[in-house]
C-alpha cells in the first residue's frame, strides 16, 4: 500500500476518532493534513520550502500532544482521579 492509501485510509477513518478526547481528535486532523502534504511533496505537487516545514510542525505538535496524552492516562489512571486534564469528546 502507498503512501497515498495509508493517507487515505487514515482520512476515512478520522471521524471515528471524534468520540474520543478532543486533544486526539484535533491531533489525528493534523495527522491527516500532514500524510497528505507528504504524498503532494512526493508526487512534486507541493513546495518542499512550503510543506516540508508544514510537516515538520505538525509532527512535532503531535509527537507532544501524544506524550501529554500518554502521560494524562497513565497518571490519572493511577491516582484514580484526574492529574492532567483531558479535554472531553466532541460527540458522545
């Protein structure tokens, strides 16, 4: 599969991920936009002076998010109560 269809699948699948925490949610979006900058700069389509830092900054946005989520699990799980807040879901 290429990269074109990994994006795509991740595109289809994104709003089953609004009935989680709006933080992954916002995150998986990002995600979305940046697999799709990344098949536009292969296929010569995009300005790598334009997109390659659109990546970039994406990437690095949701690298952090996933640790503050990671970490906001596990603390508030050990605890019992919330540590870290967790934005709640956009749709029940």
């Amino acid at each position: 599969m290429d990269l074109d269809g990994r994006a795509g699948f991740l595109t289809a699948v994104t709003p089953a991920y609004a009935k989680s925490n709006a933080l992954l949610f916002i995150t998986v979006i990002l995600i979305d936009i940046a697999l799709w900058c990344i098949v536009f700069l292969d296929l010569g389509k995009m300005d790598p002076a334009i997109g390659k830092p659109i990546v970039a900054w994406i990437l690095v946005f949701s690298g952090w998010a996933g640790v503050y989520l990671a970490g906001a699990v596990v603390c508030n799980t050990v605890y019992g109560k919330v540590i870290y807040p967790v934005p709640k879901p956009w749709v029940k």
